[in-house]
C-alpha cells in the first residue's frame, strides 16, 4: 500500500513564525577573517524578527486575560516593525490595533500599517521613541478593554528570543559560535538570544550594535539618528547589559552604505539597522583577534521597507570590505551605560 505524502499546511501567520535560516556573508575574500553567519529574519511572515515578541506577547496577554480573542484594542509604540507585526497577528485574531511612531518612520511602515488594517498615530520626530512611548500609554488610558504591549519593559519580548531566535542559532551552527553580534532596540533580541547562547557555552562573546550618534551604551548620551529599529535613546529595562561583552557604535552613512553593499554585491536585501551589525561583523572578522572565528549576527528585517530613504544619499563606493580596527571597548558603566568591555582578544575555537 503506498504511503500517502504528508501535507504541510499552516493554519495561520502565527504557525510561520521563526525557523529563519543562516547564510554566510563575504566581505573582503583578499585577507583572512573571521566566518560570518547571518539570521535572516526576513524569512518571517511579516518580514522581521519582530514577529517573534509580538506573537510571544500577544499571546501571553490572552493566557493572562488581558485580551479575549476577537475582542479588544491592542497598542503599542514602536519604530514600525513590532507594529507591523502586531497588527498582521492582530488581524488574524480579530483585534483592533492602534500603533503609535515617531513621524520619522518610512513611509513604506506607514503604508504597511494601514494595509494591515491599523490605525496609525505619529507623534514629533524630535520627542522620539519616548514621545511615542507617552502618547501610547495616554491611548490606552483612554480606551477601554485596551492592552498595551509596552515591548521595552516586556518580558516576553525577551522570552521569545530565549527560546526560539538563540536555540535556531544553536542548532543550526552544531554549537559552534564563537560571537553574537546583536544590535540594540528594545534589547529584547540581544537578551534573549544571548542569554540562551552563554548557558549553552559562557566563552560565548557577545558584541552590542548602537548608532553613533546615540551612544548610550557606551557613553549614556542619547541622541537622533537614522537608523530605525536601533535604539530609542535610552536603555530599555529589556535590555540585559550584564550579557554584554563589547560595544560597536556604527554611523548613520555606514549602515545605509553596508545595506546597499549587501543588496548589490550578495543579493542581501535587508534594512539599514541589519546594515549596521553588518558593518560590525565586517569590521570584528578583519580585525587579526577574530581570524577563525565564527561571528553570528541576526539581520531583522527587509530592506524593503527603507527604500524611501535609499534615495536619500549617493550610492556608496563599490567596496565590501569594511574598516578593520578592533571595536571599541565600552567605558566604565555609570547608571545608563553597559558594563565595561574585556579588550579584543583571541576567541577560543570549539572543536
């Protein structure tokens, strides 16, 4: 009797959720380098690694009871991605979502939002993730039967990293990883992931990404940048600065020019804070401490979603390599800052 085939059929977005594969990226093939690995959380239904918290999230908010299913108004205040993703799940489950951003989002997150069907408030550029961060709280203040997701302080943004981003990568490097680049937003996918990584094998190093123009993990100095996703300018309560080893403070023009890179020398297409732990990787695999290791990053989204802003700045020049001094050691920490980094040091590679 022949076997019937099995049908792989998912009965929602929900179901589609991680299992994002690893690709190797090249930078400068001339000089010997560390191997870089890269997640790509494109490979998500809506595109971004967000969609791990906001279903860890949502769905830890109808265990607790805060949302019944088909009934209720979720919100949230966001630089775009976890609120493009909880309003595709909130779509799924029949919620209305009211996504509060800064008005410097993309016009592609923007779009995307009202697509889905949420209802979009922007708030001034210059009052930042914070200003966001007030006017969703006033919101959920004044609607009833509202749940706020509040990712910067919520624990199961960090959860979902913990138990599905860091045991993907794991796995899927046979427990060969010498370093996690991570950049820093809500720090829920660096904690996550890193926490897991280090109880799998403490000699694990782990290496922050921030935007220069807002140090404050290095420097407790927030500031405006453009970057979306990086941080807010501050450091969240989800953001576990113990797990961090090193800090790389990457440029606005480095990204966006890493991001192009990447699209037109590898058919890479992600967005610009994905350019920046790029550049990172780049700069750690050339420098001679970290030649065999195998450095890990996680890109977080599409670049689809930046291309308002690709036409912004000239094309960068055609070179993938990228500067090879060893990164920055964070400083001593005061309140707003991560604890100090060891100097660069040669990584012991597991056998």
């Amino acid at each position: 009797m022949q076997s019937r085939e099995t049908r792989r059929i998912a009965d929602s977005i929900a179901d589609l959720v991680g299992s994002t594969p690893l690709i190797r990226l090249r930078f400068d093939d001339s000089a010997p380098g560390g191997e870089v690995l890269a997640k790509l959380e494109a490979a998500n239904p809506m595109s971004t690694s967000k969609d791990r918290a906001a279903l860890y999230m949502l769905r830890a908010a109808e265990d607790r009871g805060d949302l019944m299913r088909g009934n209720g108004t979720v919100i949230e205040a966001t630089s775009g991605n976890t609120g493009i993703s909880l309003a595709a799940l909130s779509a799924a489950r029949g919620y209305r979502c009211v996504i509060v951003l800064p008005d410097s989002a993309t016009a592609e997150r923007v779009a995307l939002l009202k697509a889905l069907g949420a209802e979009v408030v922007q708030t001034p550029r210059d009052a930042g993730y914070p200003g966001a961060i007030a006017k969703a709280q006033e919101l959920h203040a004044a609607t009833p039967g509202s749940w706020f997701a509040c990712q910067h302080e919520n624990a199961d943004n960090v959860r979902a990293h913990y138990e599905t981003t860091g045991p993907e990568i794991w796995a899927d490097t046979a427990g060969r990883i010498d370093v996690l680049v991570c950049g820093v937003g809500t720090g829920g996918t660096l904690s996550g992931t890193a926490k897991y990584l280090k109880e799998q094998d403490p000699r694990i190093r782990v290496v922050a990404v921030e935007p220069e123009n807002s140090p404050v993990l290095t420097q407790g100095q927030g500031g405006l940048h453009r970057i979306p996703g990086l941080n807010g300018g501050f450091v969240a309560p989800t953001t576990d600065v113990a797990l961090i080893d090193n800090v790389v403070t990457v440029s606005d023009e480095d990204a966006m020019a890493t991001a192009r890179s990447l699209a037109r020398r590898q058919g890479v297409f992600v967005g610009v804070s994905s350019g920046a732990v790029a550049h990172a990787c780049a700069r750690l695999a050339a420098h001679p401490d970290y030649i065999g290791a195998t450095i890990v990053t996680i890109l977080p989204d599409t670049g689809e979603r930046y291309l308002s802003l690709w036409n912004e700045t000239p094309a960068p020049a055609a070179r993938q390599s990228a500067p090879a001094p060893a990164p920055a050691a964070a400083p001593a920490p005061t309140p707003a800052t991560a604890p100090a980094a060891a100097p660069a040091q040669v990584l012991a590679t597991k056998s």
